[in-house]
C-alpha cells in the first residue's frame, strides 16, 4: 500500500540546468524505469510487465531524479493556445517527460524530464532498504548520484523510530561511496561482533 506522507522535493542547479528530486509517485515515468531495469546497468534487475512494475512503484518509496524544463505560458484564449504552432522535435524523440496542465495559479507548470531514480523497499518508519539506484549515462558526471544519496540519507535521517537500512553495495568504490554519503557500514563488522547473521534468498532458489 502507498505512504500516505505528503511527498518531499530536493532542487539544485548544476551547470545552468536546474534538477529536482522528488518523492512524488505522479512524477515517476515507468517507461524509463522500465528501460532502466533492461539495461546492463542494473544487472540484478529485468523489465516488468506494467502491473507488476506499477505494484513496485506504488508499494516503494521512490526517489526520482529530472531535469526541470522550461513550461509553455498558459494559454490567453483557446484561440492562442500555448504550444507552438510548429512541433517540437525533441516531441519525436524518446525522452521521458511529465508535465502538469498548469498550476493552480494559472502559472504553466514546469517540465520534467526523468534522467534517474533510487527506490527504498519500506515500511515507511522502521526499515528502508535502498535498491534500483540509477542515473541516466548522458546525465552522469554532475554529482546527481552523490546529491540524490544525500537526499536518501536526509529521508533515513528524519526517521525517529530507524531500526536498521541497508543495501547491496559493490566492494571496492560502491562500499566507499555509501559509506561517505550514506554514513553506511559493512555488514560483517556486525558479523564479527556476533550481532547478525546476514542471510538471503535470490529468484535463482524459487522453489527450493
């Protein structure tokens, strides 16, 4: 079932282009994520058919990453509508926008261009585990995965009742790197104090 919490949003320019990460389900393009699940990137994942992709969404708190562009101004009349008379050619590429109709202020609302995601399997209060964190190949370099891990760590850090957080790391720059900005720490230091017993059970053992 979905969190009932108002959604939360981060925003940050980089290099003239202002980006936003928000928490709000409405913005998410599944199309991206799913194309994001098909890529070697993320290996660990495959692509969904759309119900079961939609039933991930809507049960996970998703972080999603986009490039803010530039709204139309509101139409005047409906004889001077506000798109331009002549197509936009990014229109027939395959980019992944979401756009509002307009504000309630009559203001165009902004347009937003997916570029990436992270995902918290969660019960909103006690466990978050962080999975699927991707950024776009053309919008990497920018500090968008570094800055969208900071936000993730802003949502555990406003979490009074946190049992635990965890994620899959690769060893080497992935267990530095989340360890920097996530203040994560290696399993098997809890393993070796006798605390924990890591154990898991992968769709390779369906069955089993």
């Amino acid at each position: 079932m979905a969190s009932s919490q108002k959604p939360r949003e981060w925003r940050k320019t980089i290099s003239g282009q202002e980006y936003l990460i928000s928490t709000d389900l409405n913005n998410i393009s599944h199309d991206f994520v799913n194309n994001a699940y098909a890529t070697d990137d993320m290996y660990w994942a495959k692509a969904m058919p759309a119900a079961i992709l939609r039933n991930i969404l809507s049960n996970s708190l998703v972080m999603g990453v986009y490039a803010v562009q530039p709204p139309f101004p509101p139409a005047k009349t409906a004889e001077e509508p506000s798109s331009p008379d002549t197509p936009s050619p990014t229109l027939e590429e395959p980019a992944f926008y979401f756009s509002n109709e307009f504000q309630g202020n009559g203001a165009a609302a902004e347009k937003l261009e997916q570029v990436g995601f992270g995902r918290f399997v969660t019960d909103h209060v006690t466990v978050f585990y962080l999975t699927d964190v991707y950024i776009a190949p053309d919008s990497r370099g920018k500090g968008l995965g570094k800055w969208l891990i900071s936000c993730c760590r802003e949502i555990l850090d406003s979490k009074p009742h946190l049992m635990r957080a965890m994620l899959m790391a690769s060893p080497g720059e992935g267990k530095q790197f989340y360890e920097k900005n996530l203040g994560m720490r290696d399993m098997q230091e809890e393993v070796a104090e006798g605390h924990v017993l890591p154990m898991t059970r992968n769709r390779n053992q369906q069955g089993r």
